[in-house]
C-alpha cells in the first residue's frame, strides 16, 4: 500500500475525520513527509501514525504505557 492510498487508522477504523478539510490536510502532510512520525520521550522512540494523531491525540504516558498502536524503534531521532 503506498502512503496516496492510506484508508485506515492505526486504531483499526477507517479515516474518520469530521471534518473533511482537515483530513485532506493531514492526507497532503503524510504523502509529503510520510505516514508515521518519530516521537522521542526520553532515550525511547516510536513511530506513530500522523493520520492515528489527528483523529485521538496522543500523550506521553500512553506511548510509555503501549496505549497507543505504534512500533517503538530503536534509533532515537535527532
């Protein structure tokens, strides 16, 4: 599957953004940047779907807690 054709949320539900504005916005960011983002808490790392973000919000706790469906990775990034 290639990032233009992302139907689903992390969370196992298909993009369900209110507001189609909004996730056409974070569609555009994640064919240009990617669909996951590297967050950094302390010397752990994840990646972390942008579309799973927008739609719930994330915190730290929840990273740290595996409350939220994402690969923690090795590699901190800078």
């Amino acid at each position: 599957m290639t990032e233009a054709t992302i139907s689903d949320c992390a969370c196992g539900r298909s993009l369900h953004y209110n507001d189609p504005e909004i996730g056409a916005i974070i569609r555009d960011i994640s064919d240009t940047n990617g669909e996951f983002i590297t967050i950094n808490i302390g010397e752990r790392a994840f990646k972390v779907q942008r579309h799973y973000i927008a739609l719930h919000g994330i915190k730290a706790q929840d990273l740290l807690a595996a409350r939220v469906p994402c690969e923690e990775i090795t590699e901190k990034s800078e």
